[in-house]
C-alpha cells in the first residue's frame, strides 16, 4: 500500500464495506451521507500532546530522544511510561533507530529546558517510568517549548503540532493523534446534524503505534485512560433503546466505548482505562461499526478490526484498498467497517472482491444495512 507522506488534507478516499461484505469506493467528502437520522457517531476529541523530546543523557554526554508513550496518572503531567531511543530522528525508519544508552534508575535526562530522571526500567532496556523535575506549569512550559509530535520516517517533513490536531481536539492527552478524526470536519458534523444524526465524543488518551521493536510493539496498545461524559453515555443509552447504529470514529473509541460497557449494551459515564486488547474473540456490546484509516495485517490497529469482520472479510478488503491504491497511515484515506455476524470458518482469496454500484445508485438501505 502507499503511505501518506503529508498531511496535504487532499480530498481523501473511503471504501466502504457493508456487514453482508459487500464495498463500495466513494469520496470520504461522501462520509456526510451515510448515516440515517438516530444514528450515533462518537469521536474522541483527545488533542495530541508534544511528546517528542531530543536532549542528553547525562551520565554519558550521548544524545537521547523520549517518546512519551504512556500516563502513569492524568492529573500528573509529571510522570510518564516512555520509550528511548538513540541519536537520530523520525527520518530513519523507527525499527532502524540507534539504541540509546545504557539506561539505570536514578540516571537523568537533559531534554531541552526540562530535566528528567528514570525512576524505573519496565522489564526491557528502552521502556522506562519517567519523572519530570519541577511543578506542573514548568513542565507543561517546557513540553510546549521543546517537545515535537511523535511522527515516522514515512513523512519527511517535520510536522507542527496543529498537523497532529483534529477539528475537535480538546484536552491535550493524546501520545499521537486519534486519527480516524481527521475525516472530520465542520460540513459533515453540520449536515449530520441538520438530518438528526447523532454526535457525541469522549476523551481517550491515544498511545503511540510502533516502538521499533517487534517485542515491544507485541505488547501495544498499552493501558490507557479514557473518560466518557454523562451526555455521551446517555446518548449511547437512548440510541440502544430505539435500536439505532453506534459508529465509532477509530480504535481509541471502540476501546473505550467496549471497555465502559455494561452487558445491555449502555456504557459507564466517568474515568477509566483501557486494558488488553480487542481482538479476533471479543465479543462487542456496543460499537455496530467503525470509521479507521488503513490498516495492514500485524499492526494492533488491524487486529482489533478482526472483532468486527472475519478474517475472509478482512482479506477482501485490504486486496480492494490496495488494487485501489488507497494511502495508508495517520493522512491516509479511510473505511467504514460495518459489524458482521463472524464465521471464523469462511475463506477467501486476495483476489476475491465483491463490488456494489457507484454511491449514487444505493439506497440508504443498500448503502448501510443494519
């Protein structure tokens, strides 16, 4: 597939795969179309935080880069899981990073106008408790002063913090952008209300999405804490009741909305965290479809997608998303996954892509079945 090398904003592609597994290619622009009055959206309207820091690791003068990667607590902007990494920048592909220094308890980190210290290694040398010195103002200073967007070597160009944003970020909790989100914008959320289709958002602190090492990236995505306001759980309640569709916009949201879940299918208001993984057994309670970008097999994004669709499904469609050379990545186009009944028996071949007409030819029943 073609990774998306700019955030350009370019008009972007959706392919759209109903639950009885058949697709559709449309302009995402076409997203504002596809859900009926009831229906409910819900995005995460996490801001993407700075969590990108190049300094020195002082007990031996070499240079050190600190992706934060993780909250050890949301009201303390002072203590973080993190990944290190050796001299070097996002150009060098993140598996081919140098490794940084030998890392210890107690050692500090000179990161531009903040220090840091390890307080503790979490069972593999490059995964660390990271402790902040000074108060709370002087470290979100420092970060905001000092501290660039995680990004990979598939974009050159650095990125500015705005790049990382959605239209609805919010409280900045993010480690890297909740992406799906990009799909959004002020026209859709507009013509979704004036046709009586939900919108509702949570905040979920997005972690990253590669490490550079194979064990590591096996243990993502990492805990992570999320919370649902009252609004948006009885939202979710009342669209349960009348039998209406809950879109989730990106993983992030399906891994909170499932993680709040109560077994009618309602969810929780209030803080929580997200732990393990949703996968190819779990059951979902409420999410009937997700909006995500493209996903490649082995990546933990693409592995929740098996929870919706089964693994015959799952190869039709990644075969349509490249034949039709969809972008893949944080600016890459996007795909509506509808919920199907799983038959983890059924087979399919790459080459085996069942295409329905053109947008204009759908009805709204054909086009979104429930």
């Amino acid at each position: 597939m073609i990774a998306a090398d700019r955030p350009d904003r370019r008009p972007a592609r959706l392919l759209v795969v109903m639950a009885d597994g058949a697709m559709t290619d449309l302009p995402r622009a076409d997203l504002a179309k596809l859900f009926g009055p009831g229906d409910l959206v819900v995005a995460n309207d996490a801001a993407t935080l700075p969590a990108s820091l190049h300094g020195t690791h002082v007990p031996s003068s070499e240079a050190i880069e600190i992706r934060l990667a993780g909250w050890l607590s949301l009201a303390d902007p002072r203590r973080f899981v993190a990944i290190a990494f050796g001299a070097g920048d996002h150009r060098t592909r993140t598996e081919d990073r140098l490794h940084p220094p030998p890392l210890s308890p107690g050692n500090r980190l000179r990161l531009g106008p903040l220090e840091a210290v390890v307080d503790r290694l979490l069972d593999h040398p490059r995964l660390l408790e990271l402790r902040f010195l000074g108060n709370r103002a002087t470290v979100l200073a420092g970060l905001a002063q000092h501290g660039r967007p995680i990004q990979y070597a598939h974009v050159p160009e650095p990125l500015a913090l705005w790049d990382v944003w959605t239209k609805i970020a919010a409280r900045p909790v993010a480690f890297e952008a909740p992406s799906a989100g990009f799909a959004l914008d002020w026209r859709t959320l507009q013509s979704w209300r004036r046709h009586d289709v939900g919108f509702a958002t949570l905040t979920h602190a997005t972690g990253i999405s590669s490490t550079g090492d194979r064990a590591l990236d096996s243990r993502l995505p990492f805990d992570e804490p999320y919370r649902i306001p009252e609004h948006t759980a009885a939202e979710v309640a009342r669209a349960k009741l009348r039998g209406s569709r809950i879109i989730a916009v990106g993983t992030s949201v399906v891994r909170a909305l499932e993680a709040a879940a109560n077994p009618d299918g309602s969810v929780r208001a209030g803080n929580g965290i997200a732990t393990g993984r949703v996968a190819r057994d779990t059951p979902l309670r409420v999410v009937d479809a997700i909006l995500t970008g493209v996903h490649q097999p082995g990546e933990s994004h693409f592995e929740l997608l098996r929870a919706f669709a089964d693994d015959a499904l799952l190869v039709r469609a990644s075969a349509a998303l490249a034949a039709h050379r969809y972008r893949t990545h944080e600016f890459g186009d996007s795909m509506l996954l509808n919920r199907q009944p799983l038959d983890r028996s059924a087979v399919a071949t790459p080459g085996d892509v069942r295409w329905n007409p053109p947008f204009a030819q759908l009805t709204r029943k054909a086009s979104l079945p429930t």
